[in-house]
C-alpha cells in the first residue's frame, strides 16, 4: 500500500499534520478541563480564611477555669441518643448528664463530612471549602486560629490524622498519638478510645510527682481534647447497626464518665466546663462524607461551669422557628420518639458554634476565622454578661468583614461595597449606649441582627466574582465545542471542506493579524487581572478561553466554507442531521438526569434490548441467536439499576459470580472455534490456531478466576472471626490480582479471543474487591459489551453502516480508516451510556459516602486512607476498561478513527458538563450542594481518566484483528 510523488508526499504530510494535532488537543483538552474544574471552588467555595484578623477580648468573667472536649469521631446522633432494644440506655452515663446536670441537642455538620473538617468546625470554628477533604489525613501544620491557640494550655490524645493538625505546630501544647498501625479495620477498634483515656489518666498520675507539670495543670484557660476515634473505624469495618459499634458507644460513654471522675477528683473545685460531641455521623453502609442526616446529624451533650440545667420543653423556649441549619434541617425538628427525650428541651446548633461556646466558657477570644454563632441556650450567666458575650461574637464576625472589604477594596478598580453594612459603626455605637443605659434585651436584638449581616457580608465577599467568572468559564467550555467540532470535522470526515482546511493549516496563512489581535486582547484582559491582584487561576481562566475563540476565529475560511456545502445540501440531509442532533441531545440530557435516578438505566436497557432485538429479528435468520441473545443481555443488566445503592454483603453470591463468569468464558472459548462459519460471527471469531500455549493460557486464567473465589471465601470468613488478615492470604490475594491482569497481553489477537482473555483477566481484581451483587454486574455487563459488538458486527454485514465504501474518498489522509459519516455518531453514544452504566450500575459514585471501604479488607486493613482510596478507584475503573476495550474492538471492526470517535466522545462529555456547571448549587441543603459538585467534578475528569484508560486498554487492544466487512486497501479500491 505505497503512493508515489507528489500523492505520496501530501499524504505522508496529512498524516504527521493529523498526529500532531491530536496530540495537541489532547493536551489542551487535559489542561483545559483540569482548569475550568478548579472554577467552581473559585466561583462557589472559596477558602473561608482571612488573614490579618485581630482577635476581639472578652469583657465578661470566665464561668469556667478548664474545658474539656470529648469528640467521639463517627458517632451517629440517633445510635447515641435511642434506646437499645431492650429498652436501656446506651450511654448511661451521658444521659444522666442530660435529664439532670447539662444541655443537649443534635450538632449539624456540613458536608464534606469527614475527619479534618469536622474537626475544624468544631474547634476553629469555620466550614473548611469542599476542596479540604483532599487535606483530610494530613497531619499539616496549623494554618488558622483555633480554641487550642488562644488556650494558655491544651492536652491532647487521640489518632495520629487528627490530634497533630490542632497540636503539632502548638508550643503551648503537650500530645500524643498512637501508631497508625493500631487502626485495623480487623479488629474491635474500641481498644483506641481507652488508649486515650488511659494516656490521660496517666498524666495525671504522673503529675502528682511532677511540680512543673501540677503546676501547668492548675492554671486557668486549660483545653483538654480527647479524640475516641473507636466509632470511627468499627463503623467502617462493621457498619453502624453492629454490636461491635453499639457496644463501642457504651464505651464511649464509659471514657466520658471516667474522664469526669478523674478532673472532679483532681481539681475539686467544679470549675471545669465538659463538651461531648462528633465531627461526623455514618451512613449505614459504613461510610460518611455526603450531606445525609446519618452523617450530618451528631450529638451534642455539654455540662459543668457555666452551662446551664436541662430545662422542660416549652412552645414558648424558642421563637426563631423559621431558621434552618447547615444542612437544611429545620430549628425546632421534632425530637423522634424513639430517643425518650421528648419532655427535655433540645437545642440544635451548627457545628461551627461550638467554638464559640468553648471560648466564652473559658472567657477566650472567639478564634479569628469562626463564622459561629454563640448557642446562648448553653450559656448560664448573667444578662449583662450574655450581651457581651454575644457582642464579643458580633465583633469577631465583623473584624473579618471589614478586614474582606478592605482587601477586595484596595484590590479593585471598580468596587461595589456590601451597602446593608455601610453604617455599622454607628450600630456599634448605638450597641454600647444600650448597654451602658442596661437596656440589655435591645442590645442583645441589635447584636444579633449586626452578626446576622456580618455573616451576609461575608458571604457578598465570597461570590464577589461570581458573574464574570461564570461568564468566562461558560465562553471557554462553549469554544472547546466548537474548536473540538471543527477538528473533528476537518480531519475525520468527507466533508468537501476537508481538504480545504487541512492545506490552509499545512501552508503558513494569512491568520497572524487575527494571533497578533488576540494576543493583544489577551494581553489587556490579564493586565486589568493583575492591576486587580487576581488570584493566578483567574488569568488562566482568562487566556485559556480568550485563546479557544482566538483559535475558532482564525479557522473563519474553513467555517465559512463548510456553511456553504452544508446550505447546499438537499433537506433529507439536513433533516436526517437535525434528527442526529435532536436524538444527541435527549441521550446526553438521559444521561444527565441518570446522575440523580438510576432506575432510568432500567427504563433504557429494557427497551433498547426490544427495539434491537425487533430490528434484528426482521434484519438476519433468528437461528443464528444474536436477537435473542441482545433482548436477554439487555434485560438482565436492566436489573440492577434497580438494586439498593448500598451494597449489602454477600459472600456467596460472589464467590458464585466467579462460576458465572468462567462458564461464561468457556461459551465464548467454543463459540471462537465453531462459530466463525456463520456470516454474522466470522468477523470476530476468526481463531485460526489452536495453539496449546493458548488453550493453556485460558485453563490458567479459569484456574485464577477460580482461585480468586476460593481466597475471597477464605478471607471474608476468617476476617468475620475478629482476627487480623492473614499474610499469606494477603499475599495470594495481591499475587493473583496483579498476575491475572498481565496474562491477556499473551493471548490470541482474535477479537473474541482477546476480549474473552481481557474478560478472565479483570474479574479476580474485581472479585477480590467485591462484596455483593457488583460480582454479578461484572458478568452482566460484560454480555451487554459482547451484544452491541454483536450489533454493529451484524450492521456492518448488512451494509448499513457504509453504503459506499469504494470510494478513495473515503479513506482519511492515506489511512487504513474510512471517514465518520453522521451515522457513526451512535457510536460514541452508546459508549457514553455503558460508560456511565459502569458508574452507577452498582451505586451512586457521585456521592463521596458511596465507596464500600470493606472492599478492600482482602488486599488490606491497616487504615492506610490513600492505598484504600487508590484500591477502590481501581475497583471502579475495571468495568469502565471492559467498556473502552469493546469500543475499541468495535472502532477496529467498522474502520473508523478511534481518535475521531474519541474526541466525539468529550464533546458530547462537555455538552453534559456545561449542563452540570450551571446545576452547582451553593444554596439550598449541602447534601443537594455537594452531589451538584461530585457530578460536575466527574464530568469533568472524564476527558483525563477516559484518556488514561483508552492509553492503558491500548496495550490489550492494539494487536486486535477482525475481518471487517470494509475495504481497507487503496489496491481495493
């Protein structure tokens, strides 16, 4: 297949022409897309910390000496507060402290739910940005003010991912942590919750020998914290209905009585202030990190000084009814019965106004960041002493707004204050004049209502950029179409502007005065950016999108000619691509809608299994199976987009999933070697050798396949007796995982044969990580693949896919591959909607809460959070390189550019992510919130790990070879 001459020349050109470009776009396409996803923390959720805040002094007595903070990490409010059932206290202890010496009520977290920022909220009191879960086991430096800092000492004892983040960088601290070896997912983690108790005890103890360190202890401002992260981890390994969590509440509850006991006798004088709380909740899956009620709702139980008695509940106790908390839970919820507490007042805070309730217990300044609001239903003091508290709260708040006005102002060419706090001195002064003439109820409504619109104003300063960033980032995602069309346009159709667009860009044209205005333009923007002292990102979202339209601008030849082919073009061709675009747009809005209800995937697999099998029972003899076979394939994978999200444990129907998956290999073994006379099968089963290496290859993978279901019963069993993971199944189960995945590259390069080597190849991983029905998916979905390669095999043979193959026009730039035609789009299509299938076919994966940590108790169990993240991901790209193979096999099989179709595929991506772009939400409940950014944010890394996986799926699929039923020869032609 060699051309000569000038012919020759020019096609040699086009192909180094095409590699470059791809290559290009796929780099501006990653780069691109990692920039535009930061927006949304720029546009939303930017970092709540200002700094040059100065702290605001008390002018009010200190009620209590010392405080202690018992934070029992993953501690659900409802398994802490209900009756067990028979009908006792859990926590016996804690609910005597309620009925007769303290407060208590349900804390609301906001998501993201986890460890860093929980306890962020609770002791520095400000919502770290959603981003800060990516911080969440970092034992970092301190980076912002907290009660512990403005403490004259604090005792700390607890986990190693928590304690040093408050403590490491505190001189005026004295902690420790235990090994990270002690948090074993295998074991009964409540042994942790007694270390810190027994460390704390200890120092006690020893104190009574150590002059120095009596004499710390007996000093006023004293912070103890004690983390009891025992919830935690026997909430994850057991989940939250167990005994073994259950019973770690009781002990729990035991640490806060013994802790009691011990300051009452050291110190004997009733001088310390207790708060009992948790940083976060669990799902009953075992898993936490969205905005649901089991994760967001935590207890919150305080006593001693300065705190008041529990009070009996009255429809007079509160009037602000109308006021929601962070997680959009409404004030005043009704109290279910279950807990026994319906005659006690409940008062509810946010998470973040606990800060400020420890620091007026100790007389402290509220740390500088806190965006908390004194819980005044705690506070027992006098009226006089309650407005300054409150007033102490007001100030700090507004010390940070007017420190954010002042840094946006002085920043700003054009500057639009926050007018509602244009004469807040004058409020403050008025504040004073109340409180000096004992007026104390108006200067308490006068203070809260300045907090309130401090806290708006704050806000106002956030989103401050809000519109013109929107703007940006819409005109850059709208430009990557266009540009990415254009490409796609250029160089993997027939189009007659083809030609016409590739020799202007092989020729040096007349674009430089277009580059030179642009680049001007550019220019100007950036400079307006920095005079305004514009964060970095800003200037990239800038130049990025102003060199997308400069691009689509300089390609105004080729638009202009492609607008005069396409007018000219009869109306059942602009009617047939109206209809493409229509029918593009309602799969792509399905799939849209499918991120908040799975079961449409049901809805679609049911009746696309029909519409297939109809058109194929009319088109090819219903004796050859493959009607049948798509109706059924179809139908089955429809059924688990039905099943519960939460996976429920079920050793025996993984282990016999590994049954179903090697009977399924078998079939397709024999099918390879009898099947290929048949017309619709001689395309992809056209296995010539019978090599016994090969035959021996496939025993083997069996043979792993098998053994994978044997280890996965082992382990679960021996696990589920409380013992450690054994080291040789650990090794059996990592050997087996990591050998089977290398065995498909020596496999046969037959279509059906590599697929079926690549279908053993993934499934011990994947059994090995699975722990119910998703075993099951993988089976299913693999026959789904297998039917859509089916499908096209079988259009292809009917001569539907290209009518007219013998034309050279129809090869792309001397290629192998004939052009797309408009009917190729369902290609890309099809692979989205598997694609997404594997996403949410076995869970809700926009959900962060929605991984199964118990997955990965066969690999390891150690808590060792970036190998277990990195496990699970893996767990979940395994079904999505089944899906890019089979498109890749179908890609080979019709001759058409994988590249071409994968660019089609990040255009109809983006069309999807511009759509999720304007759906994030920064109002309404941080559950809805933070699933609107999980789907935006997977939306927008699907062009780098969709990339990533067709990169790493190549080295299986490369070799592949299949007879197609088109002409791929220029001698053919």
């Amino acid at each position: 297949m060699r051309s000569d001459g000038i012919l020759g020349n020019r096609e040699e050109r086009g192909r180094k022409w095409l590699r470059r470009r791809e290559r290009w776009l796929v780099a501006l396409g990653v780069v691109l897309h990692a920039v535009y996803m930061l927006s949304i923390f720029d546009i939303y959720f930017k970092t709540p910390i200002v700094h040059g805040v100065d702290p605001v002094t008390p002018r009010f007595a200190a009620p209590a000496k010392r405080l202690v903070l018992l934070v029992a990490d993953g501690l659900r409010a409802d398994k802490f507060f209900e009756l067990d059932a028979e009908g006792n206290h859990r926590a016996p202890f804690l609910r005597g402290i309620i009925e007769r010496q303290g407060r208590w009520g349900v804390s609301h977290a906001r998501p993201p739910t986890e460890s860093r920022p929980g306890h962020v909220s609770i002791i520095a009191g400000f919502y770290e940005d959603p981003s800060a879960v990516t911080k969440g086991w970092k034992a970092n430096p301190v980076e912002f003010d907290s009660v512990f800092n403005r403490s004259r000492h604090t005792i700390s004892f607890g986990s190693p991912d928590i304690v040093p983040i408050f403590c490491s960088a505190l001189e005026h601290s004295t902690w420790d942590t235990y090994p990270h070896e002690f948090e074993d997912f295998a074991t009964d983690a409540s042994f942790l919750d007694m270390w810190s108790l027994d460390k704390f005890q200890s120092l006690l103890n020893r104190s009574r020998e150590d002059p120095k360190l009596k004499e710390l202890l007996q000093q006023d401002n004293l912070v103890v914290f004690l983390h009891l992260l025992g919830c935690d981890s026997n909430g994850h390994a057991h989940k939250p209905y167990s005994s073994i969590y259950l019973n770690n509440v009781k002990v729990v509850d035991h640490v806060a009585e013994s802790v009691y006991n011990l300051v009452q006798d050291y110190f004997k004088d009733n001088r310390t202030a207790y708060i009992f709380t948790a940083d976060h909740g669990m799902s009953d899956k075992g898993s936490h990190g969205d905005g649901h009620p089991s994760n967001t709702d935590t207890p919150l139980v305080a006593w001693g000084a300065g705190v008041k008695y529990p009070k009996p509940i009255s429809s007079n106790n509160h009037s602000d009814c109308g006021f929601k908390f962070v997680d959009d839970h409404v004030h005043d919820a009704p109290t279910p019965v279950e807990w026994g507490l319906h005659d006690l007042e409940r008062v509810d805070v946010n998470q973040a106004d606990i800060a400020p309730l420890m620091s007026t217990l100790l007389g402290l300044p509220c740390p500088v960041n806190s965006v908390g609001s004194l819980p005044l239903d705690y506070i027992n003091m006098t009226k006089a002493d309650e407005v300054e508290a409150v007033l102490s709260n007001t100030k700090e708040i507004l010390n940070q707004f007017l420190r954010k006005s002042y840094i946006k102002r002085s920043n700003s060419l054009y500057f639009k204050p926050f007018k509602p706090l244009s004469h807040y001195s004058s409020t403050l002064d008025k504040i004073e004049g109340l409180i000096s003439a004992r007026d104390y109820e108006a200067a308490m409504n006068l203070s809260q209502n300045l907090r309130s619109l401090a806290l708006q104003g704050l806000h106002y300063f956030q989103t401050y950029d809000w519109l013109m960033l929107m703007s940006v980032i819409t005109l850059g995602y709208v430009g990557w179409m266009i540009y990415l069309l254009l490409h796609v346009l250029q160089s993997y159709t027939s189009l007659p502007g083809n030609s016409f667009g590739m020799e202007e860009t092989l020729q040096k044209n007349n674009r430089g005065k277009i580059y030179v205005y642009g680049s001007i333009l550019t220019g100007m923007l950036s400079l307006l950016l920095l005079l305004e002292q514009s964060p970095p990102l800003y200037h990239a979202y800038m130049i990025t999108t102003s060199f997308l339209w400069v691009q689509i601008i300089s390609e105004y030849k080729f638009i202009n000619t492609l607008w005069k082919q396409v007018s000219r073009r009869r109306m059942n061709y602009i009617i047939k691509l109206l209809a493409t675009i229509a029918i593009s747009v309602f799969i792509l809005e399905f799939l849209v809608n499918s991120f908040t209800e799975r079961k449409l995937y049901t809805w679609c697999f049911l009746i696309a299994g029909a519409t297939a099998s109809f058109y194929l029972f009319k088109s090819i003899p219903w004796r050859s199976g493959i009607p049948i076979y798509v109706c059924i394939a179809c139908w089955l994978l429809s059924l688990f987009t039905l099943m519960p999200a939460e996976i429920p444990d079920n050793n025996e129907l993984v282990v016999c999933s590994g049954i179903i998956i090697i009977i399924i290999a078998i079939i397709a073994r024999w099918l390879d070697f009898h099947a290929g006379v048949r017309k619709y099968w001689q395309s992809i089963c056209h296995c010539k050798s019978k090599s016994s290496s090969f035959s021996s290859l496939f025993y083997l993978q069996a043979l792993l396949v098998g053994l994978s279901s044997v280890m996965v019963y082992l382990s679960t069993v021996h696990r589920a007796e409380k013992q450690e993971l054994l080291a040789s199944h650990q090794l059996i189960n990592w050997s087996v995982a990591g050998f089977s995945m290398v065995l498909p590259l020596f496999s046969e390069n037959s279509l059906l044969s590599r697929l079926t080597s690549m279908f053993l190849g993934f499934a011990p991983p994947f059994l090995l990580l699975s722990i119910g029905y998703e075993a099951m998916f993988y089976a299913a979905l693999a026959l789904v693949l297998m039917a859509w390669i089916l499908l096209e095999n079988t259009l292809l043979n009917l001569n539907i896919v290209n009518k007219s193959s013998d034309s050279t026009n129809d090869l792309i730039h001397g290629s192998d591959y004939r052009s797309l035609q408009l009917s190729d789009a369902r290609i890309p299509l099809v692979f989205m909607v598997l694609f997404n299938v594997a996403f949410f076919g076995t869970g809700n994966f926009a959900s962060i809460a929605s991984f199964e940590i118990s997955s990965v108790y066969r690999f390891i169990t150690i808590f060792s959070p970036f190998l277990m993240a990195a496990l699970l991901i893996f767990k979940l790209f395994i079904p999505f390189m089944l899906v890019i193979c089979a498109f890749s096999a179908i890609t080979k099989l019709n001759q058409v550019p994988r590249m071409g179709c994968y660019f089609l595929v990040i255009l109809f991506s983006d069309v999807m992510t511009i759509h999720f772009f304007f759906l994030v939400r920064n109002k309404g409940s941080w559950m809805e919130i933070g699933n609107s950014i999980s789907h935006f944010g997977i939306m927008s890394a699907q062009v780098v790990f969709v990339l990533l996986l067709f990169a790493l799926t190549n080295t299986y699929t490369k070799d592949i070879q299949c007879n197609s039923a088109v002409p791929s020869t220029r001698k053919a032609n």
